[in-house]
C-alpha cells in the first residue's frame, strides 16, 4: 500500500516564542517557557483507521530529524488539564506591545474554530457549550468529557481539544437530558448562512457565530416548545438570602446565631408566577423546609453569605439524586437600600423601553401607566429581604434574557397568607401529601388520589390547593357550593333553573345539568390535549415562541428543470439557472429574516394582553380543579363536610372515616372508623394497641380528611363536621439527618418543639411515639411533660400515640378532657391451670397466640404490643424469639412484685413489709384456686383491715412469686410468673383506689 502519509499537529498548549529576542523581556512572565509538544498522527487506508501517537520533546526540536524514538505520550486526560490553565491564564496588557505580540503568535497556533471556542469559554467559563458546526453541534475541551459520560457518545482527539458531536436535530433531546443532569447548557449558532457569507464582506473567514441560546432547569420551560415540554410539573427558582446569621466565625467552624431572618423568592419562569415571603426561622429551618418541599424548586439561588444551617439543608435537598442545580451569588452589594435602587431603576428602564416599542394610543398609555402603579406598589410593599432576593432573580435572569417576566408578567403573591394554612415540611412527609415516603414517587400519596385533572395547568393549581388548605370560612363553603353544583350536573339529567342560554330568537331556554356536564368536559378535555396554554402564552410573552410550518402543494410552471439523477441519467440545469437559483437563496435568507422580524413583532404586540391571558388560564385552571373534585367526590362516595361558625368551640366530628389513600387500595376491605374531638368535652385521645394494628392509620387519616375538608373537598366519611383549623401539626416516625448533624431523638424533639411554639386552641395536633429514641425514663417523662403542655397551656386538639402505660396517667389530672383509647384485636383465650409437672407446654408454646386485628379504634387503653409477634413476622431467628420471650416475662414479674409489693404494704403496713430482697423469706401460705369467672372483689380499704377474699388473693399472689423465684424449672417459673401477671392485673382493675405510680 506504500509508505504511510503521516501529518504533524502542534498542541495548543505550545510554547510562546518572541519573534524579536530569544532572550526574555522585562514585560514577559519571569517563569521558563514549557517544553514543545507534538504529536504525529498515522493514516492508513488499507486499515481505514487513526491512530495517535504523541512525542514529547524536552527541548527546542533540531533542525534535523531525530534519530531516536520519543519518550512515551502523556495521558489523554491531561489534555483536559491543560485546556483549563489556558483558560485560567490572564489576559495579557493592550498596552504592552511584547504581550500583544506574543497573544498573536499563540493565537495563530489555533484554526479560527478553536479560536472562537476559547473565546466563548473565557466569557461563558460555568457553561457547558454546544457548538454548531455544519450539521453538527460539537463540544471542545472539559465540555466534550462531560458530555460523553452524559450522553453516552464517543470523546476524541481532534487538533489542538478533546471534542464530541451530536447531529443536529437531535439537539432538544441532548439538551433536555444535559440540563435535566444539573448543567447549565449554552448554545452557539452560526450567526450567518453559507449563502450570506459568500455574498459578505467576511468570504474568507470563519462562520460568525454567538451563544443564543441559555439553559437550565429553571428556564428550560420557558424556551421553545420543542426544547421544552417535558412535563407539567412545576420549574420554580428559588432564590434565598438571610439575615442575622453569624457570619464572623465562620472560617473558625463555630456559628452561634441559630435564628435568622429568611428571605425568599419563588419564580416559575414558564409559567409566570411569582412568590415572595419573609419569615423568622429557628435552628432547624423547619420553615424554610415546608416552603422548599411545597414549591419542589428545579434550581436554587443562594445569596450569600447564609448560615451553616441555611446551607446545609438546601444542599441536601439539592443532592445528587435530584439534580437540582444550586447557583451562588453575593448580595453584599445590596445592603442598605441597594437592593430596591437597583430592582426600581430596573423596572423603569424595561417599562421605558416597552412603551417605546409599542404603539401608542390614548386607552393603551392609561393601561400602562396603571399597571406601572401596581407594580411598584407591590415592590414597595415586599418585605426588605425578599427585595433583596428579588435584586440577586433580577440579576440572575438577565443572562438569559427573562428578567421581564419579574417586572411586567408576574402577578406578586406572598408565599403564605391569612386566608390559607401553610402545611410544615413534617405534615407534607409523615401525611404523605405530595410523595410516599417509600419511592418518592406521587403515587399512594393524597395529591395523587384526589387528582383529577385534565390539563397540566389546573393540576398545577391543584398541588397549590393541596399544600394551602383555606383558612376562611366562606372561600371553603364556596368552594364546595362550587363542587357541589358540578357534582350535581353529573347524575341525572334534569333541568336546572339557574343555568340559561339565549336561543336564536333571544328568549331564554333552560340547559340540562348533562349539557353542562358535557360542554365542561369536553372542553377540559381539548386543552388537556392541547399544548400547554399557560407555558404557550408565556413563551410569547417571552418571545422564545417558534412558529408553526404547514406544508402546502404549490405548482411551479413547467419550464422549470428538474435537477436530479438515476442509475443511467444524469440532468443539469444551465449557468442561468445556477446564477438565479443563487439569487433565490439570497432572497431566501433575507425572507427568513424579514419573517423573524415580523414574528418578533406579532409576540411583542402580544405581549401587551399577557395578564387578560394569564388570568383567563388561571379561571380555567380553577375550573378543572373544580371538576377534579367533583369527579372525586362522585366516584369515591364521598359526603360534603358541615363547617362550623367561628364562635362556636372547635370540634372534629368524623363519623365512618376513612383513609382516602388506603380506601382506594383495600376497597371494601378497610374498616372506618368514628372520631369526637371537642375543645368543651373529650378533646385529646390517647391511643395505645399492638404494633402494626393500625394506630398510625387513624390518626393520619383524621388528619388527611380535614385537610380534603379545608381545601374545598368532600371527604371520605358517612357525615364530618369540622371547625376551620388554622394548623396541622404532625409528629410521625423516626429519622435523622447525619448531614445536618441532627440525630434520631434530636428531630423528635425539634419537631415537638416546632409543634409547641407554633399550635394554637384552633389547631389539630396529632403525635405518634415521642420520647423512643432515649431511655425509658426520659422517654416517658418528655412525653409525658409535652402531652400536659398541649392540654394545659396550648388546649388543641390532640391525638397521642403511645406504648408507654404510664402516659395514661396523665387522665386523673384533666377529668372528662383525655380519653384513652385503643385498636381493638382478638386473641386465644387460654387459661392454663398453674401445674407443676414435666409435661406442661415449653417456653417455645408460650405466647405463641395468633392475634387478629379488627382496626377498629374502641374506648380503653390495650394491655400489650405484641411486639414478639411483629419479630416473628420480620422472621428473627427462633433462638432470639425464645430469649427475648424470656426476657420479656421475667421483666413483667418484676413489675408484677413492684405492684404487690406495695400492694400488700398498703394493706398490712404493719404486719407484713416485704421487698424484692425478702420476698423469698416471707412466710405465705398455699395458692388458694379461683375458678375462670371469679372476679376479686374487695371492700373499701381504709388502711386498718381487708376483706377475706382480698387477702386470699394476696396470698395468691405471692404464693406464685415464690413458686416463680425457684429456678430449679425453667418452664415452671415462667408459668408461674404468667399466673403472677394474670392476677395482678385483675387486682389492680378491682381496687382502682389504690394509686399505683409504678405501674
């Protein structure tokens, strides 16, 4: 095949000779030039393959051929390396000539691609740039590297960087999956066609080409359709800055100023819409947490500086599973005022510029100035930390050109109001509203099930409802009037006499409820198939819309040619033809810009009507949520819920409840159940009974369904009266955050104490196993003390979990106001005589007694958990099941000699003194046998004698104690120490007089 043709490329990072002196000149950098790199690449056609091999030359090369092999290459990946030093190098002076020498000598060791591409790299440095090369978008450098893990594409060597390619009309879809990876993606275009430049002044250059196009999470929405559009989902920017954080010791690892000042905006780019709130917030940001977990924000705005806490906890949210991109900028430049200079002037500057373009009329400059007015009075009424975080959005936008949505488009809404009740981040996680706590997923959480919507707008505005119940009563019952009606319209078809038309003629004729049920469904349904409306008009306010191409059949006159070519035949057209079908392009492309002209007019024109159109979508998204519920409330059975008047006493009345999700999976297989809360009766239950009984279930239910009530729902129960609650508060399950620090009992405690600054005597409290995560006594004894502060001092509705006896305690001190209550169950009923023999049943029988939930919430506290039959369940292995058996009864008898213990010396306080340590030398006499029904009766006892059976039973008692203390026989002393239990229990049921604070 002949000698191989071989082709020498120098690096871009090569050394920079000065053509004047080989000595080094004052103005130069006092550091050694580094060493030549080349490298010599090999073309084999018979192979039809490349490969590279690099040579590194230590010192200048000779003017003859070296006679020896180079030293190896260096690693590929140090072309990366190097690339970001070239970056990285400053600029050198125009004023000094050796350094503009020396920048054009390294300069035209690149081809003008490569040049441009550093160009663009120095102005765009956090950029991932996607370079439009003919028929190819191409990226260079790091860029490449990053888009080939990314992308899954081939990265090579060409010239002087590391490049990889796509086709060009897979460019949204690359896009799309780069910018859903977290980068912020730029797209450079060539500026010029082939036809335009070949008729320019730049003939022999390169293409002219700029970044036109930016992307991230937060903004991909907002861009063309066709890059857009990959979900209905909400794309909020969130920007956040704070105050009163102690910045001085950072450095030092050590912040002592816990609470700050949060301020917050919240952007949906696509969309239009515009929050902004100011809050205080304590050392576990549980109020910045609900505002992040409500909005489920693409992209994050810190303005620095922010606290330790601050930015531990939205970098965990923001971490490497979500892909949500976090950005920095400083907003010490908008201290003292600065930040409202700079968010006015950039207001009147863009409003100034508005009016020039548009045309001018007497109607549309009274319009402009009033909407002028109202949007400077919603900038002056914003809190001064959230104009802060609106300056930094401002900024921040500009660079990709959608800073106007903020000062013309967007309507200014704060986060959180008195008319709705804003949901904690524990109440959004542990009631599963947005997510199950399993996958993440919107599945089996409450915002699935009640969604029924049919466009993408109205199940945005539907997310906003679910996370914002109302607060005020009469936007509740209209809302529910508002479902009520629709609902109607669903069954049968009669005629309503509030709904008309105008015939032809002009006289009245009623409409069927069916028709109206018709023409809203059918109506929800197109815009459901349609695009969406709502991102379509906002993409015209923001001039990114592209215009539809139809296709169209025109004919051309017949002395046309036909250019084309066959296996046998070969046409061409003549020069004519050439020079004018040259000319056509050239019209062409000068057609295309005049089109783009025209287009860019027609969306600034429409962009005058952007909030009459904003606000007609917003009435149709209420609408479809409307129709959502009533669809709801239709298919699941569902009864509207009686709210009571503000000056009467707060109540939840549920009658059958159910549990919205679980209904939909069990069917007819879930059990309902009652639920009474009055703030002038019983308003805090306590719910005890055996693990996975279902404890948990009821009181989120309760919960779920006074949220469905207060977001303008019907509700999953036979009948429910309510009163408006201003908060629910949930203390659910055990987590902790090792990235924050916090561990498992810390966010117990944290979430109690959100709870008890925050509940008020209109709130619904519901906590479900506080105080585990310490030890027994501190566990009961925190809980214990908050359960008091709830009912005493806060005086809400309470539903408290727990498997601590002792809780119930808390009874005697508030009379008629706490219920106990329990999941009510069956078991064997099995009464084993007491029996001393060889042959009784092992210890591997006992307690081995299936038990059968029946979910039903019944008054009474329950007796156990039933913890070893959930550890069989979990499949523990059988040796740690019979041990922790053991275990367990040995530990009941020993409260079991407690409580008789003091029992007895209560009753004989000077005969008989007995403790744990002489148990085994008092002198009792034999078990006397009762039979299966006997119940212990017993006198009133005063201290100076007992009846004769109370003191049988005593006798009992300890005659069983002492049988179970003998540890010749294992199974004997367990059976025993069961009898003990049985009796003591039935002892204390039949002399409640005693007070047993040990129990």
């Amino acid at each position: 095949m002949g000698k191989q043709k071989q082709q020498v490329i120098s690096r871009f990072f090569a050394p920079k000779p000065n053509p004047s002196s080989q000595s080094p000149s004052p103005s130069q950098s006092p550091f050694p030039n580094p060493p030549k790199i080349s490298a010599t690449v090999s073309f084999s056609p018979s192979k039809r393959s490349k490969t590279l091999e690099k040579t590194l030359s230590l010192t200048p090369p000779p003017s003859k051929k070296p006679k020896t092999l180079p030293p190896p290459p260096p690693p590929p990946s140090s072309l990366n390396q190097r690339f970001l030093q070239k970056l990285l190098e400053p600029s050198p002076s125009s004023s000094s000539p050796c350094a503009t020498t020396a920048t054009a000598t390294a300069n035209a060791k690149y081809t003008p691609l490569e040049q441009q591409v550093l160009d663009l790299k120095s102005r765009y440095p956090d950029v991932l740039l996607m370079v439009e090369v003919g028929y190819r978008y191409r990226f260079f450098g790091p860029d490449a590297e990053t888009a080939a893990k990314v992308l899954g594409i081939q990265a090579h060597v060409d010239h002087s960087f590391l490049t990889a390619s796509i086709p060009t009309f897979r460019l949204q879809f690359h896009i799309r999956r780069l910018v859903t990876a977290g980068y912020k993606v730029g797209v450079v275009k060539q500026t010029e066609t082939a036809t335009i430049k070949s008729h320019g002044s730049n003939r022999a250059g390169p293409f002219a080409r700029g970044l036109s196009a930016l992307y991230t999470r937060a903004t991909l929405e907002a861009a063309a359709e066709e890059v857009g559009g990959g979900g209905d989902g909400g794309n909020y920017l969130v920007c956040v800055v704070e105050k009163g954080a102690l910045v001085e010791n950072r450095d030092c690892g050590v912040e002592c100023n816990f609470d700050v000042k949060v301020g917050l905006i919240g952007v949906e780019i696509s969309t239009g819409e515009f929050m902004y709130g100011e809050f205080n917030d304590g050392v576990t940001r549980a109020v910045l947490e609900s505002v992040v977990l409500s909005l489920a924000p693409a992209e994050i705005l810190l303005g620095e500086p922010v606290s330790a806490q601050t930015e531990k906890l939205l970098l965990a949210y923001a971490g490497p599973s979500s892909n949500v991109r976090v950005e920095r900028a400083s907003g010490d430049s908008f201290k003292d005022g600065g930040a409202l200079a700079e968010v006015m002037s950039l207001y009147e500057n863009i409003s100034e510029d508005v009016m020039k373009l548009e045309p001018h009329s007497q109607n549309a400059e009274t319009s402009k100035e009033e909407k002028h007015l109202l949007g400077i009075e919603g900038i002056m009424a914003m809190p001064e930390l959230a104009v802060r975080a609106l300056a930094l959005t401002i900024r921040y936008l500009k660079q990709f050109g959608f800073e106007r949505i903020l000062c013309l488009g967007a309507s200014f809404r704060p986060f959180s109001s008195k008319a709705e009740m804003t949901l904690s981040a524990n109440a959004l996680q542990q009631l599963e509203v947005l997510k199950n706590n399993s996958d993440g997923s919107e599945n089996g959480s409450l915002l699935q099930s009640m969604n029924h919507t049919l466009t993408a707008f109205g199940s945005r505005l539907l997310r906003h409802w679910v996370t914002h119940p109302l607060c005020d009563r009469n936007s509740i019952s209209a809302r529910l009037d508002a479902v009520s009606e629709i609902a109607e319209s669903m069954g049968p078809c009669r005629v309503s006499q509030d709904v008309v038309i105008l015939d032809e003629e002009g006289s009245c004729s009623p409409i069927t409820q069916s028709e109206v049920d018709y023409l809203l469904s059918s109506v929800l349904t197109t815009l459901g198939r349609s695009p969406d409306i709502q991102r379509g008009i906002t993409r015209i306010f923001h001039r990114t819309a592209t215009p539809v191409e139809l296709a169209s059949d025109v004919r051309v006159p017949s002395n046309w040619a036909k250019v084309n070519s066959t296996k046998k035949t070969i046409r061409y057209h003549p020069p004519e033809v050439i020079t004018a079908l040259d000319g056509l392009s050239l019209a062409k492309e000068e057609l295309l810009v005049a089109c783009r002209a025209t287009w860019d007019n027609f969306l600034l024109g429409f962009g005058r009507y952007y909030a009459e159109f904003q606000a007609a979508v917003q009435a149709l998204a209420a609408l479809d949520c409307l129709h959502s519920l009533a669809v709801l409330s239709r298919n699941q059975n569902y009864v509207r819920p009686v709210l009571l008047d503000d000056d009467e006493p707060g109540q939840i009345q549920i009658c059958s409840g159910r549990h919205p999700v679980l209904e939909s999976i069990l069917q007819e297989n879930f059990v309902p159940n009652d639920t009474n809360l009055h703030l002038d009766g019983e308003y805090c239950q306590i719910i005890t009974g055996p693990n996975m009984g279902g404890k948990s279930c009821y009181i989120r239910q309760v919960a779920l369904i006074a949220i469905m009530a207060q977001v303008g729902s019907f509700v999953p129960a036979s009948s429910a009266k309510f009163h408006v609650l201003d908060g629910i508060y949930t203390r659910i399950g055990a987590s902790d955050s090792i990235q924050r620090g916090m561990s498992t009992f810390f966010e117990e405690l944290s979430e109690a104490s959100h709870i008890l600054h925050n509940c008020t005597s209109r709130s619904l409290v519901i906590i479900d196993e506080l105080g585990r995560g310490t030890s027994t006594h501190d566990g009961v004894a925190i809980a214990y003390a908050t359960l008091h502060h709830l009912i005493n001092q806060k005086k809400c509705m309470v539903l408290f979990v727990t498997h601590y006896p002792k809780i119930m305690a808390i009874k005697d001190d508030f009379p008629g106001s706490v219920g106990a209550y329990h999941v009510s169950y069956l078991t064997p009923q099995k009464n084993p005589k007491l029996s001393i023999s060889k042959s009784d049943p092992g210890v591997d029988n006992l307690d081995r007694g299936d038990v059968t939930f029946l979910y039903k919430v019944v008054p009474g506290m329950a007796d156990k958990s039933f913890g070893l039959n959930v550890a069989r369940l979990a499949q523990l292995p059988p040796s740690c099941i019979a041990r922790a058996s053991v275990m367990a009864a040995k530990l009941e008898a020993e409260v079991s000699t407690r409580v008789g213990v003091r029992l007895a010396q209560k009753v004989f306080p000077e005969t008989l003194v007995c403790t744990e340590e002489n148990l085994e030398e008092v002198n009792l006499p034999n078990q006397p046998e009762f039979s299966d029904g006997e119940q212990l009766r017993s006198s009133s006892v005063d201290g100076e004698g007992a009846s004769e059976e109370l003191v049988r039973a005593y006798h009992a008692l300890f005659s069983c104690l002492q049988s179970a203390l003998d540890g010749t026989n294992p199974t004997n002393s367990l059976l025993s120490l069961k009898e003990s239990l049985k009796l003591a229990v039935r002892m204390v049921d039949d002399n409640r007089q005693f007070e047993l604070s040990d129990w």
